[in-house]
C-alpha cells in the first residue's frame, strides 16, 4: 500500500512523467515499471554478490555478466555489462543515462530469457521505452532510487495507485486486492510444492507472488531438491489475463521473485477457448466483480451450471469446473453472491453446498477495496468433491483488518486477520461458540433451510443489553436544575454586556 514519503515520490514520478508528454495512466505505469525493474535486477544481483563474497563462494546464474554485452550480431554495438547495472549508469549524465538504456539496458532486458518460450519473453517481445528526453528520466529515476525496494510486490504497488489516481477501477471491475489481504488467503490455504495454482484473473500476479513466498519460506529445505525447484520455477504457477499490460508486470514480477518460467498467459477465462478443466489444486483469486460478458462466447458448461451474464457468477463456476476434484479454492466475492435471490445466484450457492465442500464464508468489511472501491465483499472457500460434503460451514464477522476503513486507510491496531488464519486452522475448537461471536459454525441443513442464503447476518445472533434509567421522576428534576443554571448564567452574561431586558 503506497502511503506516506512513498505516496509523494509516486505522485512526484507521475507528474514528472506526465508532464514529459506521456498521459495515458497505463503507458505511465508501464514506463516505471520498466525502470523499476532494471533496479530489482540490480539490486537482487548486489544482495547475492554480497551474499557469495561472505561465503567465499562464487555467484552462479548471474543476470550480469563480466566483459561486453552485444545486443545485436553487429560486433560494433556493445558496452560493458556493468553499464546495464542501475548502480552504475544512474551516475551517468542524463543523455548519456537515456542513450544507454535506450541503447542498451532496454534491449538488454528484454532479451532476459532469450530463446525460451517463456511468460517474460513473450510479453516483453513488443515491449518499448517511451521515457522522452534526459530531464525526464533523470527525475524519474531519482524518484525510484528514493523508494522503498525492499516491498516484496512494490510494482504493484505502484499499479494500484495509479489506478486511484485516474479513477480506473474501469469497465471490467479492475482493481487491485491489497497484499495483506492476499497474504490471508495464502495463509488460510498454506499452499506447498504439491499444489499447482492458478489465478484466472490474475492482474500484476499478487496471488502467485505471495504463494511463491509463503512455499519460499515454509519449504525451504524441499527447494534444494533439483525436481523441485525446476518445478517451482516453471509448471507450478498459472496465471491469466485479458490486458497485455498486466500480463508484462506480472510475468517481471514472477522473475523478480525466482519463478521464471510461470503459465502466464493471454485468455479470457471464461470463454469457450479456455478448455482447461479438472487441472488444478488450488485457486486464489479475485475476480471482476462487473464488466459485460457476450453471452455467446462465454464456455457452454459454465452456463450448464449457472446459467448468467454476472461474472462474479461465472468466474465461481469456472474454479469449479478448473479444479481437480480434492482441489481448493478461495475466491473474493461480493456481498451479493452470498444472499441475492437471483435463480442463478441460488443455483451457484446450493452447488457449492450439495455437490461440493463449502468450508468457510468470511465476510469483509466495506472499506478493504477503499479508496478504489467501497464494495462489501467476502471470502468463499471450497473445495472441489463432486459428492457433496458440506456438513457445517464456518462464517466469520470481520470487523477490522489493520487499517482505518475510510479512503486514507491509516495503519491502526484493530486487525481480525491473524484471529481469523488462527481459528480456522483450528476448525474443531470453533463448534462450541455462540452465534454472538465474531465466528461460529453452522450446520449445512440450517443453511439449506434458509434457501441456500450465506449471508452471516442470516445467521448471526445479536445480543440486547437492557438499559436501566433512572425515574422519571428524577430526570424531571434534573432538567429542572438544568434550566435554572442556564437561566443563572444568562442573567449574569446579560449584566456584563449592560442588557437590561
């Protein structure tokens, strides 16, 4: 989340960027990413020098080399590799700083997988450098070197603000989630080297960064097995997208982050050319909550079991019929997929009760999108079992996650977050809780009773506290005296300022 020093470097790029001539908000985006990702390169390659040399050990699968780079068969055009490091050339003069990564830095990046068919290559292919003349960019990257690089998912960071800034939440619903929300789910679903996860509408890859985080740091010693890591660098992440612009943040960011090789991939999810099914173990995702969808292109057995246009609708459909039965998901959706009275909207929840296991519903408070959305939402989580299995149903009432809920979203102390990871790890312990508490469980026949409705509040039990006043006798006499002393101190007021009525 950009707030603070950060929030006023981010504004000060954009104006600077802006004011160069370059308006369109995802070209900015585009711009800065690009520069931001020559700085993580570098910056990744001098924390693993330092790493070797304290080790006494020498650096292998380094991005840059010793000796010349050519960027081309013509010998002629090359300069040395460390000219392609941020640490040397944001010494250069500013045209000589826009000449060499014009020349040679860009080039150079995009060449990064060379060979194979890999995400970054493919979407790094019609990539270009728009930055305009040497003022600009020298600010430009003034500013990144004043950032914070040490944020595991800073890009998109920076996608999400600038999103705010233009008011592009846009037509098809689109808008970032924010980490410490990701960061729950991941840890609600503790993924591991056995998964193969998907996000089908993946935006800058925030799921899969921080899956790859959390196995990165709770499998560490599987890492070291060379089938494992191959995998974890290749076949283990999914990822799709309908904007190009997307798909490139998010295949630079998989690279930053040791996954080079993720299917990422241009597809419109639910469309009939998406024939990807009974493939996945786990799904966490995000889905456009809005967006017009051609009724004649989306997949035909998506429409068999839920028959809409909405696609909050379609897209739960989709993880269904994408997960291998056994698979999990969890999905944010929002507030009326869990209690709209619409056929297809009873039809996706009673699915999800009698042919598969719905296991949690947690519902969100309405400032979590804010300040790009005030949408209540919530979190559904499932697993895949074509028979049914839905005994109980475990909701919880989150009422604070961490920040203020209006459009600052200041830091605070409340935060529902690790009691929610904690109590559902811990599902047994939750039977014996009142229907008063924030979470509780409830049995599917109850659920199925109230016509399929997952609305917590359906379920939730308020408890009255009788207030005791006192007489009315005494309250009378109260007012009494009240009136007295305002008509006391109105009297001596008027005496000061010399009134005689």
């Amino acid at each position: 989340m950009i707030t603070g020093a950060m929030k006023s470097t981010v504004d000060s790029i954009w104006l600077t960027i802006f004011t160069g001539g370059i308006t369109n908000p995802i070209t900015v985006l585009e711009q800065v990413t690009y520069l931001m990702f020559m700085k993580l390169l570098d910056d990744n390659q001098l924390k693993a020098e330092a790493n070797a040399n304290i080790l006494g050990v020498p650096l292998k699968n380094k991005v840059f080399q010793e000796g010349a780079f050519v960027i081309s068969e013509n010998p002629e055009i090359k300069t040395d590799y460390k000219n392609l490091r941020w640490n040397v050339f944001h010494h250069f003069e500013p045209s000589e700083m826009l000449t060499n990564i014009q020349m040679y830095v860009f080039p150079f990046i995009k060449t990064l997988g060379e060979g194979k068919d890999t995400a970054f290559s493919r979407y790094m292919k019609d990539a270009v450098f728009l930055i305009p003349t040497p003022q600009v960019l020298a600010k430009v990257v003034d500013g990144i070197d004043d950032m914070d690089m040490n944020n595991k998912d800073i890009m998109g960071d920076v996608y999400e603000y600038f999103l705010g800034k233009v008011a592009a939440v846009g037509d098809n619903g689109q808008f970032r989630t924010p980490r410490h929300i990701i960061n729950m789910i991941v840890e609600l679903m503790q993924p591991t080297l056995s998964d193969r996860i998907l996000d089908p509408a993946m935006g800058s890859a925030g799921f899969l960064l921080s899956s790859a985080s959390y196995i990165s740091a709770h499998q560490k010693n599987e890492l070291m097995n060379k089938d494992n890591i191959n995998y974890f660098k290749s076949k283990m992440f999914s990822g799709f997208d309908t904007d190009q612009s997307m798909l490139r943040i998010g295949a630079m960011n998989m690279m930053l982050h040791g996954v080079e090789d993720p299917n990422i991939k241009y597809q419109d999810s639910l469309s009939g050319d998406n024939i990807e099914r009974d493939a996945y173990t786990l799904i966490m995702a995000n889905p456009p909550f809005t967006g017009s969808v051609f009724k004649e292109a989306i997949s035909k057995d998506l429409l068999a079991l839920c028959k809409t246009k909405k696609t909050e609708l379609l897209f739960m459909a989709l993880f269904i019929k994408m997960l291998k039965v056994g698979g999990r998901c969890a999905s944010i959706v929002p507030d009326g997929v869990l209690f709209s009275s619409s056929t297809a909207h009873k039809a996706l929840r009673k699915e999800l009760v009698d042919n598969q296991q719905l296991r949690a519903v947690i519902s969100m408070p309405s400032g979590v999108f804010k300040p790009y959305a005030g949408v209540s939402t919530a979190v559904l989580v499932f697993t895949k079992t074509n028979s049914g299995g839905t005994d109980d149903v475990w909701f919880y009432d989150m009422k604070a996650d961490g920040f203020s809920l209006d459009d600052k979203r200041s830091p605070v102390n409340d935060n529902d977050i690790p009691d929610i990871v904690e109590r559902f790890r811990n599902l047994d312990k939750e039977k014996e809780r009142a229907r008063t508490e924030k979470s509780f469980i409830v049995p599917a026949d109850e659920i199925r009773k109230n016509g399929y409705d997952l609305s917590i509040n359906k379920y939730k039990k308020t408890e009255y506290v009788p207030v005791e006043y006192p007489p009315t006798a005494e309250i009378i006499k109260e007012i009494e005296n009240l009136n007295r002393e305002v008509e006391r101190e109105t009297s001596e007021l008027k005496a000061l300022l010399g009134i005689t009525n």
